[in-house]
C-alpha cells in the first residue's frame, strides 16, 4: 500500500499542525551534490543558530579553502553561490 511521509510544512495529512521534523537529504543525492563554488563534495550539518527560522539544515562544502553553507528549506537544497553562508 503506501507509505507514511512527513510533511515539510508541518501538518499532517489531516492538515493539523504537527511537531516541526527534521528532514534529511537522501544519502543517494548527497553522494552527487557538490559545491557550486570550488566542486569539492558536501556534507549535511544542522542549522547555525544565526540562520533563522525555516532553515531546518545546512549542506556545507567540505573544502577547507571554501566552506560555503548551503541552507536546505522544506527538504529541498538551496544550491546557489548567492544564498550561501560564508563561514566564521
């Protein structure tokens, strides 16, 4: 039959309002996600405090010359140079 997914906006199928969840990328689609920047590969870290609201995490490059932080909203990677957070 199907199957249960979580919703990105935070309601159940009902449309009641539901605990916020933390979605994950696919394991499958971080082995392909690069940087848009320096092309080195990225991996998944939680949101920086500073990010704000709707920013459930971040994919980060793993270039130590680069380190942009990608923020993923909703589930789905924000993968533009623009929308990146330069590191600390």
């Amino acid at each position: 039959m199907g199957r249960l997914v979580a919703l990105p906006s935070g309601r159940e199928g009902n449309g009641e309002p539901t605990e916020p969840t933390r979605m994950s990328i696919d394991p499958s689609l971080l082995e392909i996600f690069a940087c848009p920047q320096c092309h080195a590969p990225l991996r998944q870290a939680e949101p920086a405090a500073e990010a704000g609201a709707g920013v459930e995490a971040e994919l980060v490059c793993t270039a130590d010359s680069c380190g942009l932080a990608y923020p993923v909203r909703d589930g789905i990677p924000a993968l533009l140079v623009d929308e990146a957070r330069r590191p600390a």
